[in-house]
C-alpha cells in the first residue's frame, strides 16, 4: 500500500505541472484537486484496512459487512469530492478528471508493492 500512495503522492506535482502548461494556474489547481482526490480514495482504504486489522479474528459477516461499508464510503467520499470540484468550486473538468483517473491508475502498479511481500 506505501508504494501506491507513494506513486500518486509523485502523481500531484506531474499533475500540477501538465496542467500548469495545459491551461495555466486554474488548470494545475484543478489537477491538484484531481490527484488529491484519488490519494483520498487510497487513504481510505488504507484506513479501513489497519482498523480491520484489530479484529482479525471477528467472525465472517463482520468482514462482510466492513467491506461493503468501506466500498460505500469511498464511493461517496470520491463522489462527493468530484461534485465539489466540479460543481461548487467550478474547477476545469478535464484536467481534474484526468488527474484523478492518472491517481487511480496507480492501483495498476500495485504488483510493485505485491512482488516485494512474496
């Protein structure tokens, strides 16, 4: 998990300076809200997954039941944040969008972190 929040950590400056030339200082601040959008999806996660790990020994449904709230919650805080962006704060949709959806490839690179435990 370190190393995919290291790589969108490393995506926010690229972000910002590929939006910087694009379209000047809105267009880097929309990217910034983009990529730090898709580092808030990973910080959940990453949230949920240590909280979990003080009941590792609880019963199946409680899993169950902790997966689907965590799915939810990232859901609608990642929702929630682009309908922030988008429409209360009217940042430049295209570089926000492809900031966020560049965070979210991270999620590609995860081998990395996974070869390195096994």
């Amino acid at each position: 998990m370190r190393t995919i929040l290291s790589i969108q950590a490393l995506i926010i400056p690229v972000a910002a300076a590929l939006g910087y030339l694009h379209g000047g200082v809105p267009a880097a601040q929309a990217a910034v809200f983009g990529a730090g959008t898709a580092l808030s999806n990973t910080g959940l996660l990453v949230w949920r997954l240590h909280r979990s790990k003080r009941h590792l020994h609880a019963d199946a449904h409680r899993h169950l039941r902790s997966f689907y709230f965590s799915t939810l919650e990232r859901f609608f805080v990642v929702g929630g944040l682009l309908a922030i962006g988008l429409g209360a704060l009217q940042l430049t949709p295209l570089p926000l969008l492809a900031a966020f959806v560049a965070g979210q490839t991270a999620w590609m690179f995860s081998w990395i972190d996974f070869g390195r435990k096994t």
